[in-house]
C-alpha cells in the first residue's frame, strides 16, 4: 500500500477499530494486551508501514537510548571482540550503538567525539587513538554531565571510569619468562608511549631487566605503529644489528608474527636464533610457526563490563564517578615461540 504521509498509530485504531492507546500499548508489548490482539497490532502495522517515532519517545524521556564508541580501529580483533562484549550488554538493556573508528588519529577521534555529541548520545565508551595528546574533546560530555568510560587505552581522570588490565605487570611477567629461558639481550618491539598500554608495556620490559640486572640499551627497543610492515621493518633491523638479540618480546601480535616470519625468510630460525613473544593472543599468535607465546587478556568480558557500568550509571543504579578504574586479569600463555 503506497503512503502519501507517514502511518500513525491511529491509522492502525481506525483500521482495526480499535482505540489509538490500545494500539500504542500492542506495539510497546505492554502486558495488558492479550496475545491475539498484539499480533493483529504488529502485523497491521507492518502492513500499512508503521514506523515508530524514536525521536518523538526520546524527547519526552529525555534520552535517546543510544550509546556512542570510538575505537582506534575496527579491524582489530581484540577491539571487535570489546565491541562485541559491549553490544551483547547494550541489547539486553534495549540500548543502541553509535560505533565510530578514529583510525589512530586525534583530529578524527575529535570529530567522532562531535558528531557522537550532536547525536545526543545518552553516553559513550572509548579507547584512545595512539597519537591523541589531549581528551579536550570530551569536555563537552562532562559539561552536559554525559557519562564516559574509557577502556583499554586509557585516560586516568576523576570524573570518568577507566577499564583496563595491568600492562606493566604482564610485560614485566612476559620479559621475566624470556629471562628464565636464559635470554640476555631482549629487543622489544614497541608502540606509541602516549597511550597507556604502550607507555606500560615499555615499563615493564625495562624494569624485569633491571630486576635482573641487565643492560637496557636503546638499540633493543624499536618503536613503529606495530602493523604487519612494521614487523617486517623490524626484522630487517634485527638482521642489520652487528650484536643481535637472543629474544624478541612484541607489544603486540600482529608486528611479531610478521616480524617472526620475516626472520625465517632471512634464514634465521625460530626459537632456535631467536625466542619470540608477543601481546593480546590474536587468532595470528595461533596460526604463525611456531605459535607464538603472548599474553591473553578479555577482550569480549572488557566491552561487557564496561557497558554494564555505563548503563547502570545511566538508570541510577551505579555511580561511575565512585570507582576511578577496574583491573582485569591477564594471563601468560606460552607456547612453542619460547621454548628452546
């Protein structure tokens, strides 16, 4: 049936013969209204092409039942695992999402931010881009007292929750199993130290080779983006190094597995040159000969835990002001890529 102007509910009363707040309640699912009517409700409504006002609901409640993300990438597995994780939370609570990527760049995560605020998002999770250097961008929400959780790559600040695990602790375990293999001069391949995760990681690896009383030269660390290029830039470092290194530790999967593969094109063997370990246990880290040890940690568990807290704080059940960060646990996972 062609429309000349949008169906309302008292389109569908009149063509049922029934009242506008019968309909309106059918449609809501209210319990009053018994099964057989509701289904005529659904389908007369399908049938003549009723479409619900969100807008209209919104501005009455004064939410719009929509959350925004900004992520670093969406091609990330661990991101799309968080992703995942905060969708299966935000469903359940009839929530949707506004998901958006700031492609590692602070001006599109800025602008993100912007087109998230004009949507008039009812509050939004992030994980920071590898370059930003300011969260100004945010004021806005905090101003308009829009809640903000930032996860993974964080930002510690008082009046937002951050949700992350211990990097510095997971590499300082990662660097200190290399070292138990007998490992003397470990390079590690690191990322931007703006972020947290990277900044941590770095720490780290230096401070389990100061506990074991190791020099730390800085031909052993090599910084890049930590993509597949820059595991191939890396290896062809390592091969230019007069002095090489007995074990590679990477912040991330990605830049070692191609680093590791890389390496075996160049001759060398794999752990018998070098070890190799890595970081956040990507589907990659399985695949690569010789599987690579890195450290696991909940991706899917993280977006959970970070929606449950935002949308609590939204139904004023929860304070997110109250508890500045969570913890998640890491676990090493060691496998063929450090045993000797």
């Amino acid at each position: 049936m062609k429309q000349d102007k949008e169906v309302t509910i008292y389109d569908i009363a009149d063509y049922l013969n029934i009242s506008a707040a019968t309909v309106s309640r059918g449609l809501k699912d209210h319990p009053t209204i018994n099964k057989k009517t509701k289904k005529k409700i659904l389908e007369a409504a399908q049938k003549l092409g009723y479409r619900s006002n969100a807008f209209a609901s919104n501005l009455r409640t004064k939410q719009s039942k929509t959350i925004g993300v900004i992520v670093p990438r969406l091609n990330s597995y661990f991101m799309s695992t968080v992703i995942a994780g905060i969708e299966s939370i935000a469903n359940e609570e009839g929530y949707q999402l506004i998901i958006s990527q700031s492609q590692e760049d602070e001006q599109k995560e800025a602008a993100n931010a912007i087109t998230l605020f004009n949507s008039r998002v009812d509050g939004i999770m992030v994980s920071l881009a590898a370059n930003t250097k300011t969260t100004d961008h945010f004021k806005p929400f905090l101003e308009k007292n829009i809640p903000i959780v930032y996860f993974d790559r964080v930002v510690e600040t008082p009046d937002s929750l951050t949700i992350s695990i211990d990097n510095y602790k997971a590499a300082f375990e990662v660097t200190q199993h290399l070292i138990d293999k007998g490992c003397k001069r470990i390079l590690h391949l690191g990322g931007n130290v703006n972020r947290n995760v990277y900044a941590d990681r770095l720490a780290g690896y230096k401070a389990a080779l100061k506990q074991a009383g190791l020099p730390t030269p800085d031909n052993l660390v090599f910084f890049s983006n930590l993509s597949e290029d820059a595991g191939v830039e890396a290896a062809n470092y390592i091969n230019n190094l007069k002095q090489k290194p007995d074990a590679v530790f990477s912040a991330n999967d990605t830049c070692a597995a191609y680093c590791m593969i890389r390496l075996k094109q160049l001759g060398y063997k794999i752990p018998g040159n070098f070890l190799f370990a890595g970081f956040n246990n990507d589907p990659i880290s399985k695949v690569v000969e010789p599987n690579l040890t890195t450290i696991a940690y909940p991706g899917y568990p993280m977006g959970q835990i970070a929606a449950t807290h935002l949308i609590n704080h939204l139904k004023g059940i929860a304070d997110i002001s109250s508890t500045n960060s969570v913890l998640l646990r890491h676990e090493l996972i060691v496998r063929a890529s450090t045993q000797k």
